[in-house]
C-alpha cells in the first residue's frame, strides 16, 4: 500500500534552517509529481512546493527563495531545504501526492491529493 512518511521538523530559530524528510513506497514514485503542503494550527491548508517527475518544481509565493525542494528518484526519497525561516513558517508539514500531474488549482485543499503522510511539525520561535 502507498505510504508516506515524513521527518526532520523540530524547533528553529528564526533565520534558521532544517531539511525535511519524505520516504515513499507502494507506488512508482519517480513517475509522480509530489509535493509539501502545511497546515498551521486553526488555519486552512497551504500549498508549498512541488516537484514534477522529471525534477521541475514549483513555489508557493510565501516560500519562494527559501525553501528548496528535491528528490532522489534512485531511493524514493523528497525533500524539502527550508531556510531563512520565519515565525510564520510554524506549521505542521505533510508530503502528498497530487492526484493529477501540472500544477492546477485548488492545491490549497486536501481533495487534490490522493496521499499523504501523519506530517512533521515545524515550529519557528526564539
């Protein structure tokens, strides 16, 4: 069965950094597009990054030229370098795989994603 799991949030200072984790198995990942999404506490789902199959990615406008997303096809494994990280950063992060490949509308609500993990919380505070 499909599986994600993710790792590496823990609490941060502010400018700081940390590289999350996302292992995979169950599907063909190195065929999918995957992305990170987060949810802070009493707010709605944000869309944050995605990476195509083939290693294009993408950027919500909140992350762009701080955070950096990649994979290792080889070991079904996704990442995500956050840095320069903001209080506004603190959330709890999932890997989730789009139903669809592109990068169409509606990526701030969980229906767009067939998969995801349990999540890894970030927390951002001096």
């Amino acid at each position: 069965q499909v599986q994600l799991v993710e790792s590496g949030g823990a609490l941060a200072q502010p400018g700081g950094s940390l590289r999350l984790s996302c292992a995979a198995s169950g599907f063909s990942f190195s065929s999918t597009y995957m992305s990170w999404v987060r949810q802070a506490p009493g707010k709605g789902l944000e869309w944050v990054s995605t990476i195509a199959s083939g290693g294009r990615t993408y950027y919500g406008d909140a992350v762009k030229g701080r955070f950096t997303i990649s994979r290792d096809n080889a070991n079904n494994m996704m990442y995500l370098q956050v840095s320069s990280l903001k209080v506004e950063d603190t959330a709890r992060y999932y890997c989730a795989r789009p139903k669809r490949i592109g990068l169409g509308s509606g990526r701030n609500d969980w229906s767009y994603y067939d998969y995801w993990g349990q999540g890894t919380q970030v927390t951002v505070s001096s």
